[in-house]
C-alpha cells in the first residue's frame, strides 16, 4: 500500500486522526506486524488477509497500548489494518519491533494472553 492509500483510508475515517497522532498510526501498525501470527490463527485457523475484527485480547491490548478509546480502536483496525497487514518488515525489523515494544508486551499483553512471539 502506498503512502495516498493511507491518507484515502485516513480521509474514510475522520475521528482516526484526531484521536491518533502519526506516532499512534505508527505504532498501531508496528503492533500489528509484531501480533500478525497471532491475529492470523484467530478461529481455530490461519488466515492470509485481515480479518473484520480482532479478538477480544488484542483489541484491548491496542487500546491501553495506544490509549484510545473502543471505537477508536475499532476504527483504527478498519482504517489501518490492510496498510498494516502488508507492510513485510524483515526478520531483523520484526526482532527489532519486537525490542521496541517489550515494555507493551510485559506491561499489557502478557495479563491478555499476549506475547511477541
């Protein structure tokens, strides 16, 4: 996805970038390559594509990461997640991902079921 299909799907959802600061939308897309196997076996199967709603766990875990609110959190991943999906970090991006966020991870995911790897 290019950069104009960002700010498309950023025009489609007017409350995203009140709420979310271009750091947030970074973050929120660098949370989701770290999460992507973890969102790709939801429903008891891999999935290739996003999906139309995240599981309990990491929609929450977005918002006390993020500090938005639930719609925010519902509009971010309706906004975001096809330009977060196929972003392809290397390993070493991912690893390095990964490190950026621990403190996310140890502080909100882990109570949620939610590791990096």
């Amino acid at each position: 996805m290019k950069f104009s299909d960002l700010a498309k799907a950023l025009e489609q959802y007017p409350a995203l970038p009140l709420a979310l600061d271009l750091h947030g939308i970074l973050k929120f897309t660098d949370l989701v390559q770290c999460l992507k196997p973890t969102i790709a076996l939801q429903e008891a199967s891999y999935h290739t594509k996003p999906l139309e709603s995240l599981t309990a766990s990491v929609h929450e875990f977005f918002k006390v990461c993020l500090n938005i609110t639930d719609d925010i959190a519902k509009i971010a991943w309706s906004a975001l997640c096809i330009f977060a999906w196929d972003s392809k970090p290397t390993k070493a991006g991912l690893v390095g991902l990964q490190h950026k966020y621990i403190g996310d991870f140890m502080e909100h995911g882990l109570s949620r079921g939610i590791s990096t790897c």
